[in-house]
C-alpha cells in the first residue's frame, strides 16, 4: 500500500478482481515477531465473527519500491503508508492482528494487506467444530476409532483441509519472510454455536438421547486432544505457528449475567444442527464443569508456551462483565500442572462495538478488571457497526469514516492508558476482525454485540472496499492523513 502526499494513490493492477490493490511497498522497517506473554454479540445464529472462508496469494518481493509520481503535480516528496504492525508494536505495547476466512486469503487484495499490516492472524471459521467436522452438521460424517487414556473409544471423523489449505499458505510465507512472521491464533476448541447437535448424542445420532457427562467428557477430552496434537504437536509442521487458543467461547449469558443455558431463547430448539444462543454444553452437565474441564484439557495437551483463552462478547456489559469475571476466578481458582489444573494466559474482549457504547470508562474498566483476575487481556475481534442513519452513499462516506476515525480513537486511547508506565502491556494484542470492509460479517447478519441490523450498510473496518486506508486506519498507524 502507498499514499502520495498523504493520499492513498489508487493503482489497477488487474481488472476486477484486483481492482484497488497498491503494489510494489513494502512499508517502513519490518519488526521481528515478539513472542507474546505466556501466561480470550451471541455471534450470529452461528457465528460471532465470520461464517465464510478467506484465501490468500503472494506478495511483492522483499524490499521493492514502486515510483508513484504525479504527473500532474509539481515534484512533492512522496509520502508512503505506515505499516500498521510496526505502529501497533511501537506505541500499544502489542500486537497487530486481524481475522481472515479461507475465501479471503484467496484474494490477492486481502493478502497484501495482511501480509504488509499484521504480524498475528486469527482463522474465522475453519478450525471450529463444525468446520472440522466437515461441515456435516445435520449428520456425523463418519466414525473411526482412536485411543484415549488406553480405551478404545468411537469417535467421528475429522476433516483438516479447510484449515490447512490457510495455513499452508502461511507457512510458506513464513518461510519465506523469516523477518515477517505471521502467528495464528486458534478459534476455537468449545463452543455452544457451530458445534453439531449430534455431537452430544448417542452415537452421534441427534434423534437419540444425550450422553451422560462421563461420556461427554471422554469426547471432549478425546477432541482438545486431538486437535491441538495435530497443529501444535511435537511432530506437526504448524507446531511454530500458534501464539495461543481460544479454549472456550461465549459462555456467559446476556440476559442473566451466568452461564448461558440451554434456554437462552425459548424460540430456539435444541434439536437445531448448531445453535445461535442455546447451550447443549449446558444441557448435558447442568453445571460450568465443562468450562473448567475444558481449560484442564488444553493444560494437559497444549505445549507450555501456547497461551490459552476465554473469548467473549458484550464484555463491558454490567451483568456479563461480572458473570464473566467469576468464570474466570473459578478458572484460576483451580490452576495446576498439566493433567492436574487449569491454564488460562489472558481474557479475550471481542470488541464488536458501536458507535457510542460501550464508553473509554467502560472500555478500560473492563481491562483493568479482568487483568486483575488473569494478568493480561487481548481485544480480539474488534469492529464498530456503523450509525443508525449511514445509508452507505458515497455521500455518506465521508462523515460516517471521521465518525469511524473518531471511535477508534476511544479504543486506541483506551488501550494506551491501559499500558502505559508498563513495559510488560497489559493488552497483549489487537486483533480487527476482518480487513477490508465488503467482507465483514457486519454486511449480512446479527444484531449482537456490536453486530449490524441486517441489511444496512456497514464500513466497520480499517479499509475500505477498494483496499484501501480509512482515516481510522491512521489512529493505530501512527500518523494522520
């Protein structure tokens, strides 16, 4: 990505498809990645953040440059876009991160930002349960059988391709720009959305009664392991790649302030293949037990250096905040050695927030409490739906992207205070959920959290549709347009 004097320079470099995409910059001095700290709206009827794929495609080579005079102009020194990581780093104390699905990394525009601005990356959808297995929500696809513990026991079969096909791609980029790494971040082990019913059944079969919890907990136990044994592994290729992982995901109830249930809505059946609000989790144990099970689990089978979360939304919300800050004190209340306790490294605040709420007080309140409890915090899947008048008119543009600008300004500042006088962050890290804005899941679904009433226009990113900077782009850039 370029500017010329402070504008973005708009360059064609294929019809279509590549419509927008800057070529040939590199940015200002790479930083290495830094190992981080050892220590995560009810997402739509299946999902918080994405349900779709992001692809993705080379960049430029290392260190070119492309001349972008203006012919028109008198010769003005040309002005080259910050490289957002290298900001991020040096002012938030943190890293630089954003989501990315198996369509978009596919699509050369999308790369070339990631690639250029994020040295952290969170997989949307591929390496949830449903994705895993398959994508056959409505019937198992198949069982096999492993071990575990010593005791044979049936268990479905797990697909990896969506997921590899991602992080294929980032390895090879990552062997190829040792001086640019890009971590991933794993989303996520256990969920009540986007785990097929029949995984809570008798074999496998939704139309047959619910396992007991000694059950559940073998098939739990049997999918952490598996799971993170094939990407973090001793012997897998990915093993270098992951910074940490999402454990568990939306736990916590918005109307109560405890655990979501398996009658968060009463309109919601349990029957449903995978659920937007209900917790069969829930249904089977009656109980948080397999919120603290979870973390005992990915203590017992992830490497000692992964960093393991709690990821939630509507995190600044009076109630749920407090909800959620009691499930993680019962988290670390059970602590231990691996296949003895707990592990939890940091709590995962969504961020999918609006134009006005919640406030920079909110904001920093909820850091400071929940660092209190776990030591660190990450913002992990931040947009800001747009306001309630925007129509998504190129006359519109201008006002909502300094209304933007001045939103993200409130994060920005909120996570500066939060790290100041510290050489050790408290927010660990940043992470925008999607790059650019056409395709954010705010386009097409859910009024949760910070989601967008479907069907009105949303520009909730840091670039635009034609791949380019918004002027909050510059909040966490480092300069100004």
């Amino acid at each position: 990505m370029c500017a010329k004097n402070g504008k973005s320079v708009f360059l064609a470099t294929a019809p279509l498809l590549l419509a927008g995409i800057l070529a040939g910059c590199t940015g200002t001095e790479k930083l290495p990645w830094t190992a981080l700290p050892t220590q995560t709206p009810t997402e739509a009827a299946q999902d918080t953040g994405t349900q779709d794929d992001i692809t993705v495609s080379p960049t430029e080579a290392e260190g070119e440059q492309t001349d972008l005079t203006d012919s028109s102009a008198d010769d003005k020194e040309e002005v080259q876009t910050p490289v957002l990581r290298d900001s991020v780093r040096r002012d938030m104390g943190g890293f630089a991160g954003c989501a990315v699905t198996g369509m978009e990394v596919d699509d050369p525009g999308v790369w070339e930002i990631v690639t250029t601005h994020f040295e952290a990356v969170t997989i949307g959808n591929e390496l949830k349960p449903d994705a895993l297995f398959d994508y056959s929500v409505t019937n198992c696809p198949g069982t096999t059988t492993d071990t575990l513990n010593g005791v044979d026991m049936t268990v479905p079969k797990i697909s990896y391709k969506r997921a590899e096909k991602i992080l294929d791609k980032f390895l090879a980029w990552n062997e190829e720009n040792p001086d640019k790494q890009i971590k991933i971040r794993g989303h996520v082990l256990v969920w009540h959305s986007q785990t097929p019913e029949w995984f809570f059944h008798e074999d496998y079969d939704k139309n047959k009664p619910y396992v007991s919890v000694a059950e559940m907990d073998r098939r739990q136990e049997w999918y952490i392991k598996t799971v993170l044994e094939h990407f973090t592994g001793e012997d897998s290729k990915y093993k270098d790649m992951f910074y940490g992982w999402d454990v568990v995901n939306e736990a916590i109830s918005d109307s109560t302030g405890t655990y979501r249930s398996d009658n968060e809505n009463p309109n919601e059946a349990l029957s449903e293949d995978r659920h937007g609000s209900n917790s069969s989790w829930w249904h089977v144990y009656q109980s948080e037990d397999y919120i603290i099970n979870a973390f005992k689990y990915a203590n017992k089978y992830a490497p000692a250096d992964l960093e393991l979360y709690y990821n939630d939304y509507n995190e600044c919300v009076g109630k749920k905040k407090y909800g959620i800050l009691k499930l993680l004190e019962a988290i670390k209340a059970q602590e231990g050695a691996p296949g003895e306790g707990t592990r939890i490294s940091a709590m995962g605040m969504q961020g999918h927030y609006s134009m006005d709420d919640p406030t920079a007080v909110d904001i920093q309140s909820a850091i400071r409490q929940y660092s209190e409890v776990v030591g660190k915090v990450q913002l992990t899947e931040v947009d800001v739906r747009a306001s309630a008048d925007y129509d998504g008119s190129e006359a519109a543009k201008p006002a909502e992207y300094e209304k933007l600008k001045t939103r993200y300004n409130v994060i920005y500042l909120s996570v500066l205070n939060a790290n100041k006088n510290s050489d050790d962050p408290v927010v660990a890290g940043i992470t925008f959920w999607g790059t650019v804005d056409h395709y954010s899941w705010l386009q097409s679904r859910s009024n949760v959290g910070g989601g967008s009433t479907t069907g009105l226009p949303q520009c909730p990113l840091l670039f635009d549709e034609h791949y380019e900077p918004k002027p909050c782009f510059y909040v966490f850039a480092g300069s100004d347009e």
